[in-house]
C-alpha cells in the first residue's frame, strides 16, 4: 500500500507543514540547551540569544496554524490526514509553550548573575534540563518515523524528570534553611526547576499527539507520575 | 436541525430496515459483489462509498430488485426488507418497488406536467380514492420534496422544464409521492450545483425522519456530511461498514484509508 496521495501537491502541503514543525521542534531543542548552559555559566550574552530566538519559535507557530488551517479549508483532509493537521497544531502550539519556558529560564539568569551562585543546584538544573531535551528529540525523532513505541517510551520517560524535580525542591528547601540569604536565588532556581518540570509534561503530551496521529487514539491518563511536592512539607 | 447529530451520530442498530446475508450478484460470469453481510438500520441514511466499479450501484440496484431487468443479472443470497425476503418468488417486484423508491443519477422526470409527474405513482397503486384526495397526496410530496413553494403556481407545466436542481428535487418528490419505506438513491447530486446539492442534502436529512434512505455517492464529503453509516465497497467486498465519523476519522481497514484520503488503493 502506497502512502502517497494521487494528487502529489496534497503530499507537498502535508510534507511542508511537517517540515515546519520539525524547524520549530529544533529551535526549541536548542533553546532548552542554550538556556541551562547559560544558566550554569551564568552567562547573559547566551540568554540574550535565547530571549531573541523566542521570537523566531512564535512566529513559527503562528505559520503553522495559518498553514493548517489553509490544509483543512482546501483539501478536506479526513482519517490520518486530518490527524496530521490535527496533531501539528497542538504540537506547535506544546512546543511554543516549551519555547516560553526556555526564554524564562534565560531572563532569571539575568537575575542570578548578579547574586552569589549556589552551586549543587546549577548542574543539576543543566542534566534535568538536558534530559528534556532528550526526550523532546526522540519525541519528534517518533513524530518523524511515526513510532508509537518510541512516543510511549518517552511518556513513560517523564517520571525521571518530576523525580529530579523532587530532589531538586527538597534541595531548595535545605539551602533556604541554612541561610536565609539564599532565599531570592533558591526561589528563582525553583521556579526554573519547575519550568522544566513542566517541560517535561508538555513533551509528555507531544507523545500523546504522535500515538494518536499513529493509532488514531489518545492514550488514557494513567501516566506514571512522580511530582510529589505537592505532599512535602518539611525536610526530613 | 437536531446539534446532537453534528457530534454524536450513533444510530440504533435495533430497528433494522434492510438485512443483507451473503449476497452474491453475477453479471454472466462475472462476479460483481461478493458475499455481502449488511444491516441498513430505519430512519437513517446511510451511504455507500467506492471507486468505480466497486459494485455500490449494483448492490443497491439489488435493494428494489432493479437488476430484475437485466438479463444475464443474477443474485444469490437473502435480502430481507422487514425480515421478509424480497426475491422470494410471491414478491411482486412492483409492488416491492413502490416500498422501495429509487433516484437517480440523472433528473428523468416523465414529459408530463409537474402535477402528473408526482401523481403517476399514486394514480397506479391505487393510493388516491378522488380527485381531491390526489391533489392532497401531490402537495404532501411536492412539500417533503422541498420544492413545492417553486412549482405550485405551474402544477401543469411540464417537468422538463424546470432546472436541474428542481428536476431532481421533482424526481426525489414522486419517488416519496408512493409512501415508500426506503428510498433508494444513487448518486443524486452529481450533475447539480452546490446549491441545488445543498437543497437535496438538507431535504435527505429531513426524509430520514421518515425513511431509511441508502445513498450512492462519488463524492465522500458528501456521504460525511449526509450520512449516519457509511460502507466501503471495493472491487466487489463490502471492505468496511461503521459510524460514518469512525470512517472519515479512524478506519479500521487500510484500503478504506487509502481511498477516503485519497491515496492509491
């Protein structure tokens, strides 16, 4: 069975919108990299970059969306091909969510440069946030091949994260205690930890997009998950 | 209209109008639809999909035993139509026809007047007891027909006349004029415009209230925007038959996804 459409130019719209979300899925990946590294070096020329690069991640999506929705007035797309336009809007609109997440990371590295680096944390934040963007790289690697298997692996995959996440709060909480000076660095380093926490669920439900494009259904919630601060309330 | 029906077009499978069972039809030694199993639930319309040649007509032809009239046509299996079955021989295919109208592809209307058009079925099954009683069966059909606000000033004008559009809302009200119980339609809105399809996509809607309306269709947005059930033919085999939702979003067959999405099967 061949998987191309009698009219080619309907392949070509299909082809050009994925190649759109492949683009947008790069930039993000980089923007997740550039932003941990500029956050471990404190370096704010590197955030700089990845604030500016959020512009290029937004307007990405937006031609997307244009994109779909021009697909769907034309061409009527039903079945997988309508899955396809389905699942590329709500991928880019995951992945632009990703993006803001990567350019708030940079924008407290501003901050954090000018106060006294607290170091476990930092390299912490950087593999968490390298994990991340694994996953987002074999979530579209998936995408790509229209691996169900792999988008699975890479849902299950998120527990790592929030698991990291709770280590990282409990962390938090032990430096704050032992110095209130570390109050204002320590609540922003959490705010990044969370943000990359919820990375994580975003690229959670990028996976979900990619089995439903591929088998036609979501997958149901039960989602192994692993953030547990929610119950925490004092340092053993 | 009726929301609901825009998301959720489950139908009652309880009522089942037609019952096909391992129905073979030959045309000489040609074997044009094999061994088919279909229910055609009540008060529903549902469509039949395929490439040309599939068999879809000619398994709809078979409904009303339309291929009666072709010779080296044969068919073999059961059709039941209220659990009855209609090739058995005390069947009078006339009659069997008057419960199961037909439209077509092309507008025939008879060179008659409008009036006589619709009144011609009535007339010969006997439905009307007086004048009176035949002008009241014509507006009736003429109405369900959508068409009477247009005609009802030139009752006696002929058929012919009218535009395309009309000829075939013409032909769909003296199909209806008969009170069939099914209403057979093979490939109706294809020599119409947009809008006149519209018109006989909306009246196809309201005459499911009434009848089980099977629908022969080329194109398939027509058949997901008309019908509840919808069924894949393919070179002979009724490929896949389900919700019509279910087959425009997740069919379960990949020849059915190669020909709604317009691949090569």
């Amino acid at each position: 069975m061949t998987d191309q459409h009698i009219l080619s130019a309907y392949d070509r719209d299909l082809e050009a919108i994925q190649a759109l979300v492949m683009k947008m899925g790069g930039l993000v990946e980089a923007a997740i990299l550039d932003g941990a590294q500029s956050l471990e070096t404190r370096d704010v020329e590197l955030a700089d970059k990845v604030r500016q690069g959020d512009k290029a991640i937004d307007a990405l999506e937006l031609r997307i969306n244009e994109e779909a929705a021009r697909t769907i007035a034309l061409r009527a797309p039903v079945s997988k091909d309508l899955r396809t336009v389905l699942t590329v809007m709500k991928i880019a609109g995951s992945l632009e969510r990703i993006g803001d997440y990567a350019k708030n990371m940079a924008k407290r590295t501003h901050v954090l440069a000018e106060m006294t680096p607290i170091n476990g944390p930092d390299a912490a934040l950087r593999r968490m946030a390298r994990e991340v963007q694994g996953m987002l790289r074999d979530v579209l690697d998936a995408y790509v091949r229209r691996d169900a298997e792999l988008a699975e692996q890479v849902r299950m995959h998120d527990q790592d994260v929030d698991q990291m996440y709770n280590a990282l709060f409990r962390e938090f909480l032990t430096f704050m205690m032992e110095d209130p000076r570390n109050i204002t660095a320590c609540m922003h380093l959490h705010f990044i930890a969370k943000n990359v926490e919820r990375m994580g669920d975003l690229v959670t439900n990028i996976a979900e997009q990619v089995i439903y494009q591929v088998t036609g259904e979501i997958p149901d919630e039960a989602r192994p998950k692993g953030d547990i601060t929610t119950s925490v309330s004092k340092v053993e | 209209m009726n929301d609901m029906r825009l998301i959720d077009r489950a139908v009652d499978m309880k009522d089942i109008k037609i019952a096909a069972r391992d129905v073979q039809v030959y045309y000489g030694d040609n074997h044009a639809i094999k061994d088919v199993n279909v229910d055609i639930a009540d008060k529903t319309v549902t469509a039949f999909i395929g490439p040309s040649g599939c068999g879809k007509s000619t398994f709809l032809r078979s409904l009303n035993r339309m291929n009666d009239t072709i010779d080296i046509c044969r068919v073999e299996g059961n059709i039941l139509l209220d659990g009855e079955d209609i090739y058995d021989k005390q069947v009078d295919p006339v009659q069997l026809r008057a419960k199961v109208g037909m439209v077509f592809q092309k507008p025939n209307p008879f060179p008659k007047s409008i009036y006589d058009n619709v009144a011609y079925g009535p007339r010969i099954h006997g439905l009307a007891k007086n004048k009176a009683d035949l002008d009241e069966i014509v507006e009736k059909a003429l109405r369900r027909g959508a068409i009477w606000d247009e005609v009802k000033d030139r009752l006696d004008k002929p058929g012919t006349g009218l535009s395309g559009g009309q000829q075939q809302r013409l032909c769909i009200a003296r199909a209806v004029a008969t009170e069939p119980e099914v209403l057979l339609m093979d490939e109706p809105c294809s020599a119409l415009d947009p809008i006149a399809t519209a018109q006989v996509e909306e009246l196809i809607d309201e005459l499911r209230e009434n009848y089980s309306v099977v629908i022969v269709t080329h194109s398939m947005q027509q058949a997901a925007r008309v019908s509840q059930k919808t069924a894949f033919f393919h070179l002979g085999n009724l490929v896949e038959y389900g919700e019509t939702g279910q087959i425009f979003t997740n069919p379960v067959d990949p020849r059915t996804e190669s020909y709604i999405t317009g691949r090569i099967g």
